[in-house]
C-alpha cells in the first residue's frame, strides 16, 4: 500500500481522510510523542464510572486518527458508537438537540447491524415515541413486510438525511424535543442497559469534529447545554476546541466533566527554537510508512516538517500538493521547492484570512521569548484559524505557525 510514485504519493496524502480502517491504522499509524492513548485507554478500561472526556486539540492535528485507534484498543471492552457532526447533522446549524438526537439514531442503528436483542417492549416503545410523538414521519408503507428491527432501520436512515438537509425539520424536532427535553433522555437511557447487558460490553459513544466549530457557538453547546450533552447514561468522548481552553468560560465547561485530555501539537522545535530529533524521527516515519523514501530529496522531508509546525494535516497538504507540483513539471522526486511553493499556497490562504488584529497578536507571540497565551478573543480566534499553534512541555505555549511567520 506504500506510494511507489508520486501519482501514487498524489492519491494517498490525502489530508481530509484519517486513517479510519484496522488495515489502514496497523498500515501508517506511527505512535507520536507524548500521546495520551495510553492513559485515555486505562482510563475508560478501569474507572468504574460512566465518564465523560473531553479531547482537545487543534483542528488537522490528527485526532480523529488518535480516536480510532482508541477504539480499536477498547473493542474488546466497549460497544462503540462513533460519528462526526460533519458528517451526520449540519455543521453551521448546530443544535445540542441535534447532537443527542443523532446519538441516538446512531445508537440504535449500530445495535440493529449487529443483531443486538433489545428487549422488543423497550424498542417499540422508543420507536413510538419518536416515530409518532415527536417526528411523526411516515416510513413504509407495510411495517409487518419487514418487522419492527427494519422499521427502525429505516426510520433511522430517513431521519439523519432530513437532520442534515432539511432546516425546517430540524426547527420542528427542536421545538417538539425541547420542552420534554428530560422525556426524550430517558428514551435514549431505558435502551443503553439492553444493549450493555446483551452485549457484555459499556456503550462508549464519541462525538467528532465538535473542535470545528466555530467558536461562539462551541462555547453555547458545552457553556450552556454542557450538562444536557452529559445526560446520556454511557461513556462519551467529545472534541473540543483547543481555543476554548484559553476562555474565561472554560472553568466551568471543565467542571462539568470527568477529564481532560490534550492531543498537544507534536514540537518540531522548543520554545528556544531547539531542534527535538523525536519530533522529526516520528513525522519521517509517518512519511515514510506513506512513500518510499526515494521519492523525496534529501532535504524535502526535513523542510515539510519544519514547515508543517508539527500540524499533521499541513504535512500530509504539503507533500500532496508538491507531489502536483513535481508531476505536473515532470520531476522524478519532490524537492524543497515544490514544497516551499505548497508552503506559499498555504501561505496565501492565510494572507486573505487574517486581519489587522490577528498580525498584532501574532506578531506580540512571534516578539515574545516566553511563547506565552493570551487570554483575548483575537488570540483564541487565531489558535481556531491554526495561524497560532498550541505546544505542551510542563506548560502550554504558543508559536506562530513557520508557514505564516514570513506574513508578518
């Protein structure tokens, strides 16, 4: 599966895919320095609790990676329900009730697929209540033909296309949910019992793609309705914005929750600009598990680095983008020019994204020997945009991202 040419390396840096598959994570995961699988997995295995995490980090930094490989760990112990909001609802019309609903709805389709035996009293039920109470949609047109597991199956798949499509439905489930709002967590609670008790297994449900939002409605999700997002009565994982964390809000969005974990940016350099040898042995391995290393120049694998600030989606984008680059001027490898002309791509995506404020914190950060946060809204709106990137020794920096530095 390893590029063999830069067509090759084209198609397989893809920088909007994570590595999803048990083939693909045994294939290219490389293990990153400081990483908090290990602890988050003898956390969820041993706390005798239903906990509720959050896992911060900067968007691209590769956690959706990191969560799969969680799961792929914790299979053996949990009955995992994975999904992300871009995926299932509507990314720029989000709703805390959109998010418990689609737990659901996701919930009882895993549990379909595996022929998991929920007690048909409680499935009926459920399916009641939100088939004719709440959605009042019509499904099929002979639900004997099919039984009451194919109902669901198709109430299921119809409901997340219309959640994600149709603002008007979702407006409609909101007010019809909302004033029964302890109700509808009850439905979602009677079943989560059944399925752990058939299964052998604690339902672990993983909320993605939450640190992509922006970040007024972010903090009204976990700010305001944190605790109506923590009713479901399993183990859940939510993202969350690394920015957030630098809010004044951010106290009591933590108290709320069990724990905490950080997925810090890998540090090429420390916060003297000292080259860490760790930092770059990992990231050329995960090149090099991707493509044979004599795609490359000698310096280019070294210059994508440097210049990705240890932000794994940048480093997948820059090397796909001088792999155009060198099939496009019929180049046998990719070199440090085409990477320093992906970094200049990149570069300008920046230039029309950043406004005044923003080049005044940055350059404050780039001036400061100590890297040190700033509890200011430009500062947060700048750690969201990744022009500023958040690094972790005993203590959290900042640095300007390498690829925006020469801007300011």
């Amino acid at each position: 599966m390893r590029a063999t040419n830069l067509v090759e390396v084209l198609n397989l840096f893809t920088c909007n895919k994570p590595l999803a598959s048990k083939e693909e994570l045994n294939t290219f995961f490389v293990e990153r320095p400081q990483t908090p699988l290990h602890e988050m997995e003898s956390y969820l295995r041993n706390t005798k609790e239903r906990v509720k995490i959050l896992f911060t980090g900067h968007k691209g930094s590769g956690k959706s990676t990191e969560l799969n490989q969680l799961a792929l760990h914790l299979d053996d112990q949990f009955f995992i329900v994975k999904f992300s909001i871009t995926e299932s609802l509507n990314f720029y019309d989000l709703n805390y009730i959109d998010i418990l609903l689609v737990s659901m709805l996701k919930l009882l389709e895993k549990a379909i697929k595996e022929k998991v035996k929920i007690n048909e009293g409680i499935l009926e039920h459920l399916f009641n209540w939100l088939h004719h109470d709440i959605t009042e949609e019509k499904v099929i047109t002979s639900s004997d033909d099919i039984g009451l597991s194919g109902n669901i199956s198709l109430f299921v798949i119809k409901m997340q296309g219309k959640l994600q499509q149709e603002a008007a439905t979702r407006v409609t489930l909101r007010a019809k949910i909302e004033p029964r709002i302890a109700e509808f967590i009850d439905e979602i609670n009677l079943t989560i019992p059944e399925i752990e008790e058939k299964t052998g297994k604690s339902v672990l449900i993983i909320v993605e793609d939450m640190d992509k939002v922006e970040l007024d409605k972010a903090s009204n999700l976990f700010f305001n309705h944190g605790r109506s997002l923590l009713s479901i009565n399993s183990s859940i994982i939510y993202t969350f914005p690394v920015a957030l964390r630098h809010s004044n809000d951010f106290p009591l969005i933590r108290n709320t929750f069990h724990n905490i974990f950080g997925l810090s940016n890998i540090k090429i350099f420390d916060r003297q600009g000292k080259e860490k040898i760790d930092a770059h042995k990992a990231l050329k391995e995960a090149i090099i598990k991707r493509a044979e290393e004599h795609l490359f120049t000698e310096d280019a694998i070294k210059e994508a680095i440097q210049l990705s600030g240890g932000l794994m989606q940048e480093l997948i984008r820059l090397i796909q983008d001088a792999a155009l680059e060198a099939i496009v001027n019929k180049k046998e490898q990719i070199d440090v020019v085409g990477i320093h002309k992906a970094a200049a791509k990149s570069r300008r995506s920046y230039q029309r994204l950043l406004n005044p404020d923003q080049y005044n914190v940055l350059r404050r950060i780039n001036e400061d020997e100590e890297k040190k946060a700033i509890n200011e809204e430009v500062f947060r709106a700048c750690l969201h945009n990744l022009s500023l990137l958040e690094y972790q020794n005993d203590e959290v920096w900042v640095d300007v991202h390498p690829i925006v530095k020469p801007l300011l």
